[in-house]
C-alpha cells in the first residue's frame, strides 16, 4: 500500500490526524549539515528514530528520504544506519514493512559494508521477543510465548532476508556465521529453541547451499542436549510426572466436575517430557521430523531428488558429528525416519555404513560404531524386509570369515585382544543381535530354506575361532543368541560362555568406601543407536516403524542355568534389552575417544545412492 492509497481511503471526518512531528529540515540538508560540523539536527534525526513511541506516519516519511539519500550514507554514518536497523519494524503496518524492505534493499544494494548488520537484525528477529520477568529477586527473563502475531513476524523477516539474497549474491557466505554466532544457547526454553530452529531450516528453502552448514550446526546442538541427559534421568523424570500427576488426579476426583477445557487439554498434557533436558530435543526433534516429511513430499509423493539431496546432506553431518558422538540416544533418529521413506534410501545408509565398516584407511573407533549403527539399524527398523536383512548378513559374515582367513593363515596365535581386532569383534556383535531379532522373520514362510540358510552362515567357525568373539560380545546378546542357535540347532554357545566366565578376570578399584571387585561386561564400549525411543512427541512417528524387543515364551528350551537369567529379563522393561550390560555414566558426556568439541573428522564422502530410489 503506497502512501497516497493510504491518504486517499482516509475517512477526514471520522478520524483523528496523524501526528507526525519532525525536527530540523529533510535529511539531505541534515547531511550536508553535518558534513560541515553542524551536528544539531542530525542528532535530532537520530534521537526521533530512536523513540520508541515512534508513529508509522514518521517512520514511513524519514525512510522515503533516508532512500533518496542512501548513497551518501557512508561508514561515517553508520550510528545512525545502526539506529534505523534497530527499529522495531516487524509487526508493524504494512506500509512500515514495505517501506523498511525497500529501504534495505537501497541500502545492501548502495552500501554493502552495512550487510552483516542487515543480517544480524533480520536474524535477531527469528526468536520471540524478550520479556523481562522478575520473581522473588531472580530474573527469569525469556521468550515472549504469547505474542500473537509471531508467525507475522517470522514471515516478514524471511521477506527482509529474501530480498537481501537476491540483490547480495554473497549473501549466503556471510550468513552462515551470524545464524552460528546467534543461536540461542542450549539451556533456554524450549519455545526460544524451537521458533529459531524453526526459522534456521525455513532459510534453507530459499538459500540450499547452506542448508548443510545448517544442518551441522542444529544437529551439533541437539546432540549436545542427547548426551547431556541419561536415559535412566528420563525414565526416572518420567516416572515421578506420572506420580504427581496420577495424585493430582486423585485429589481432584470426587470434589468438582473437571471443566471440559482442561479435559481437551489432557493429550497436550500427557506429551511433555518430565525432564526439562528431553523437552526440550523433544520439541527440535519434531521439528526436524516435519522438516524432512515437507522437504521429502511434494503433493504427498515423493521427490525423489530433493529427498536425494536431503539425504546426501545428512550422512555428512553424520560422519562429522554423529557417528563420533558415542551414547546419543535420539538425534540419529532423523536418519532412520528419512530412511523409512522408501527401502532405497535404508540400504544407501547400510551402504554407507559398510563402507566405513570395511575401510582399513577409517579409526578403528569409528568402524566399531559403524557396526553398531549397521547392527541396530537392521534389528529395529520394521520397514526392512527380510531380503535386505540376509544381504547384509551376508556382506558382514563374509567378511568375518575372511577376517579369520587371515589370521588364520597367518601362523601366529590369536587372542582376544579388542585394541587389535575391536572392528572385528563389533561385525560379530552386529551379526548376534540382528539374528536375535530377525530369526523369526528369516524362518517364517518356509522353515526349511530359513534353517538351510542359518545352517549356510557357518557360524560355528566364527563362535569356536581363536579370536572368540563371545567373549567380548554383550553378555545380554550371547546368552539370547545362544539360546536361539541351540534352538535351532544352529550352534552351541554354551561350553564357550561357560569357559570364558571362568577366565574372567575381576578388576579391583579403589572408591571411597574402599575397594570394589567389579567386572567389565562391556569392554568394547558398545551401544545400540537405535535402541527404544523415549520422547513422546516425535517418538509418535517413530513408533510404528519400530521393532520392539520381544521376549521367546520357550523358555524351556533354555539350559537350567540360563532360564533363571532370561525371566529376569523378563520382569523388566519389555524392551530393557542391554539393561543389565550398559555401563551407568551419569554426570558424564559420553563421547568416543575424542572429545566432542575437537575436530575430528571423519570423510567427507558418503554412499553412492542409487539413481533411481
């Protein structure tokens, strides 16, 4: 809407006149003015600018002859460009908003040495504005929640960064380390984190390149809160919010009829996360999800390029921050909802995942969790068929059984020595675990193929080898695979595990309270990424694509000694698989050897996708 539209559907007669007061004359005069060292009405200009009780009248007016003068407002006027970008423009009129675009568009396209500046008060309005509130002495300013016109205001700022990229081309490179530089630190509300994590991805839409850095950047935080929280601190926030609230709910029955408001308001309830820390990923892992679903889906189908792409950008930051980030319970999960989308894109990430695997150029550390993600990947993700499953059973056993070869041709004497031959240890352990989860799906519709196939692994040379990988395994997943290979009359653990904890060593350790006699049941360090989702709100996507951890009701083929340990398991959780085997680390970020601040680096390269998914 021009000024003159403006002035013309004015009703005179029933209106009051808008007040614009200005001082001194136009801002050219003022420049040149200044220019001479009479500073009076150019310090009136700035100190007008600056009222907070400003009239949309005044700012359109001083604006319209800021623009005709803008290639005279040089460095040495940047006080008063500093004071015009600090206006509060966004939730204004809409003659305010487009007259402060045009001016900005002047003045990036005239004076470029104010483009960071115009960047970093266009990225500042990406969260919602500060309220200073103040209880019992303590400041517990934040985000103001229930501003109305927010979504408004977020539209109106992308309009603002928008026009900047098309008349700056270099827009994007000066970009990126402002969004760094601003984003909200990890501890405030989950509202600030989601609104600016929001806006981060929106930005991606209409500048792609960065959309990696962007994604390196969100991810790297996220993971941060991962590992800051224990999964035992969430089952335990999550058990006293059930408590308190089953006692609420209790003392309200019987006294009143519960409103139909807070009745409706219930399923909001029930969503939040009992721990301040898994609100808050809760809530950016939502967001994350929807953005994936919306990049991936044009018109409910899928684009397959886009998805492509999105993909390619993910396995990056995959190897940079993920895959080196050792207890992270829930990030990783975006990969597995962008995998659900189609089984070409899971197997590019088994691919991926092999390829790390198999690499001798790769750390040992990093090889190690990449049979941990491959393994996990393959047991819990229900939309992998059966088919997929045996092909990569196959690449791993194949490769074990030539990992043998060689040592075995060898001449030396093998011995379980994990710092040498951890990879090889961690394929063994991806192979038992996904046996334990898939041998059903593997025998069912044909119990005599699936039981010529389990024969065909050859798994006896593997579990009877030197190197003796059911010694390092997990003891959860030795004594469940060996319960279902002697089932099936596949292989006998037994004797071996037996054997092996008679050799194990007790390591003594001195506390405190004096000595401790403990022993290592996890000494390749390992964990299951995918292991059960505990956030409530995104986790509702994750579900149904979930394989959850059923307990065989045969307990009886189990040997006497075993059975006891199984209904153990049994009267736990329904999916507290490694319960009893991970070690407790509360109060320590779990990361891989190198620290998760330093820069380690894993490929740059991901997995060739397939040309058509």
């Amino acid at each position: 809407m021009t000024i003159e539209m403006e002035i013309n559907d004015r009703d005179f007669l029933n209106s009051p006149p808008v007040k614009t007061v200005r001082f001194g004359g136009n801002v050219a005069e003022m420049l040149v003015k200044y220019k001479r060292g009479d500073c009076t009405d150019y310090e009136l200009l700035k100190h007008q600018l600056g009222d907070p009780e400003i009239k949309d009248a005044q700012i359109i007016n001083w604006l319209q002859e800021i623009r005709s003068c803008v290639t005279q407002l040089t460095k040495e006027h940047e006080q008063l460009i500093y004071t015009i970008l600090r206006l509060q423009w966004v939730g204004r009129s809409q003659a305010v908003v487009e007259e402060y675009l045009a001016f900005l568009s002047n003045l990036v396209t005239a004076q470029t040495v104010y483009l960071c500046a115009c960047l970093k008060m266009v990225v500042s309005h990406f969260t919602p504005k500060r309220v200073t509130i103040c209880e019992a002495g303590v400041d517990m300013s934040d985000s103001d929640d229930e501003d109305e016109n927010l979504a408004r205001n977020f539209d109106q700022s992308h309009q603002a960064l928008q026009l900047i990229n098309r008349f700056v081309p270099s827009t994007s490179r000066f970009l990126m380390p402002i969004l760094q530089e601003n984003f909200p630190f990890v501890q405030k509300s989950s509202r600030t984190l989601e609104c600016y994590v929001h806006n981060l991805l929106r930005v991606t839409v209409y500048i792609p390149s960065i959309r990696g850095e962007v994604l390196e950047v969100i991810i790297g935080k996220m993971l941060k809160l991962d590992v800051s929280v224990s999964r035992a601190d969430i089952e335990e926030a999550e058990e006293k919010m059930e408590q308190n609230q089953g006692a609420e709910e209790l003392n309200e029955e019987g006294l009143f009829e519960m409103d139909e408001d807070v009745v409706a308001d219930q399923p909001s309830r029930t969503a939040v996360m009992g721990h301040p820390v898994a609100e808050r990923l809760d809530v950016l892992m939502a967001v994350m999800m929807a953005y994936i679903k919306d990049i991936c889906f044009v018109n409910g189908s899928l684009h397959v390029g886009r998805t492509k792409e999105l993909l390619r950008h993910l396995l990056c930051v995959f190897d940079k921050l993920i895959l080196p980030t050792h207890a992270s319970y829930h990030v990783q999960y975006t990969i597995f909802y962008l995998c659900s989308f189609r089984l070409a894109l899971a197997e590019a990430f088994l691919d991926h995942l092999w390829k790390i695997l198999q690499s001798p150029s790769q750390p040992a550390v990093l090889r190690q969790a990449a049979a941990g993600f491959m393994g996990s990947f393959l047991a819990r993700a229900k939309f992998i068929p059966v088919l997929t499953v045996r092909a990569c059973m196959d690449l791993l056993l194949s490769w074990i059984h030539h990992y043998i070869d060689g040592h075995d041709s060898s001449g030396r004497q093998a011995c379980c020595d994990i710092s040498l031959h951890g990879p090889f240890y961690s394929a063994c352990q991806a192979i038992f675990y996904t046996l334990i989860f898939r041998h059903r799906a593997i025998l069912e519709g044909n119990m005599k193929k699936g039981l010529e196939y389990l024969q065909n692994m050859n798994l006896e040379r593997v579990v009877l080898c030197q190197l003796n990988p059911l010694k390092v395994c997990l003891p959860s997943v030795t004594t469940k695979f060996a319960a279902i290979t002697r089932k099936y009359q596949v292989v006998f653990c037994y004797t071996i595990i037996e054997r092996n904890n008679r050799n194990v060593l007790p390591m003594v350790r001195s506390t405190a309270g004096g000595d401790c006699v403990t022993t290592n049941t996890n000494p390749l360090d390992s964990y299951f990424p995918f292991d059960p989702y505990l956030l409530k709100r995104s986790g509702q996507l994750i579900e149904p694509l979930y394989q959850v951890w059923e307990e065989p009701v045969d307990m009886e083929l189990l040997p006497a000694k075993k059975r006891h340990q199984v209904r153990r398991h049994m009267l736990e959780d329904e999916d507290d698989f490694l319960d009893e085997d991970t070690p407790k680390t509360e109060g320590i970020v779990g990361m891989t050897p190198s620290s998760y601040d330093s820069n380690l680096q894993s490929p740059s390269s991901v997995g060739q996708l397939p040309e058509s998914l």
